[in-house]
C-alpha cells in the first residue's frame, strides 16, 4: 500500500520539446530540449504556482533526471523564487521506455503497427519496451522512499509515466491492457495537486494532450 505523505504533491508535466512538435516518440531519451512554446507552458505553469503558493514558499523539489524537466523545472522555480539547483533527481521518475520506437516518427510506427493511443488516450507499449507494470513498480518505490519528505514538493515529469505515477498515489485500479493504474491524460504544461489520494488539476497547459 502506498505509505501515506503528510503533504501536497504539485506533480507538472514537462512542456513540449522539440520531438513533441515534430511527433516523434521520446520514451527515455535523455534529452529532447523544449520548443519556445514549451517555455512559454512553463511560464504558464509557474505563474500558476505562485498564485497558489506565493513567492518563495518552502517546496521540495524533485524532477527527472531529462533535461526537458529539469528545463521546466528551472523555468518554474524562476517565477517561485526559488533555485532549481537543489532539486532532487530520480530515474524512477524518467518517462516509459520506448524501446525500438523510442526516437520514431508516430506516423511510421503506425503505419507499421497499427493505432498506438488505446481508448483512455493510453500510449500502447513498445513490445520490446518497458512494461506499463515497471513504471508502476518504479513509481510506488519512489513514492515509498520519499514518504518522509516534509511539507509541498513540486515534481517535474513526463506524459505516461506522471500517469502512472498518479494512478498508484490515488490506489486506483490497474488498467487491464497495461497491467498498471493509469490515471486520467492532460495536455503538457499542466499541473495536478495531489492529496490524500485526491487530485485536482492546478493549472491545464495548452500543449499537446494524449499520452
């Protein structure tokens, strides 16, 4: 069971990059830099924040290790007032692995494999990817080992994996075609507030919005 966290989570999805607005495929890659309007989606989301938050309010950073988060994450943190270098990395928070379509055009893969975006807008997986279930093993352990962060944290993440992520927080049932809990799609550059197992989105970004 998910340990429960005396705290809010403020859990933000990167802003487009470079491969979102060329529709390719990411998965893991390491780095895919954000677009001029993937900036402008962190602005965005920023601007939320410190309407909620306030200037300078103590927040636990955490982002993956991808240099399109930690982008967003610097973008943010300028209008929060705070330094982005001492946020916290995981590789337990890195997008789902794409395998051998990691870095594909989604118009080749489909044209060789069919729809890739399930009902729900659920991203099919890779065959030779990494499995919905690992994201969700990968994110309770991650959820398991930070429980003791005190306070609000911020963190910065991807599409799918961010789903996931919030699929096991609110203990939410595991999707029969993935095998993991897959909560609800949002567009790049939002922001959900999660807690006590309850979501509520924060602020909507104007990016892309399945997957």
């Amino acid at each position: 069971m998910t340990p429960t966290r005396q705290g809010r989570d403020f859990i933000a999805r990167h802003g487009e990059t470079v491969f979102n607005a060329a529709h390719r495929l990411q998965g893991e890659a390491p780095h895919t830099p954000l677009t001029r309007a993937g900036f402008a989606q962190a602005d965005e989301m920023g601007q939320a924040l410190v309407a909620i938050l306030g200037p300078r309010p103590v927040l636990t950073l955490w982002a993956s290790p991808t240099g399109r988060a930690l982008q967003t994450l610097a973008v943010i943190t300028e209008h929060l007032g705070l330094d982005w270098h001492g946020a916290h990395t995981d590789p337990r928070l890195v997008e789902i692995g794409m395998g051998s379509w990691g870095g594909r055009y989604y118009a080749d893969v489909i044209a060789e494999e069919g729809p890739m975006i399930l009902t729900g807008g659920v991203l099919r997986p890779a065959p030779d990817g990494e499995p919905y279930r690992a994201v969700a093993a990968r994110a309770a352990g991650w959820l398991a080992d930070t429980a003791a962060d005190p306070g609000d944290r911020l963190v910065v993440m991807h599409g799918i994996s961010s789903r996931v992520l919030r699929g096991v927080m609110a203990g939410a049932r595991p999707d029969e075609r993935v095998g993991a809990p897959v909560a609800g799609g949002l567009p790049q550059g939002s922001v959900v507030l999660a807690e006590g197992g309850l979501e509520t989105i924060a602020h909507l970004g104007t990016g892309y919005a399945p997957a």
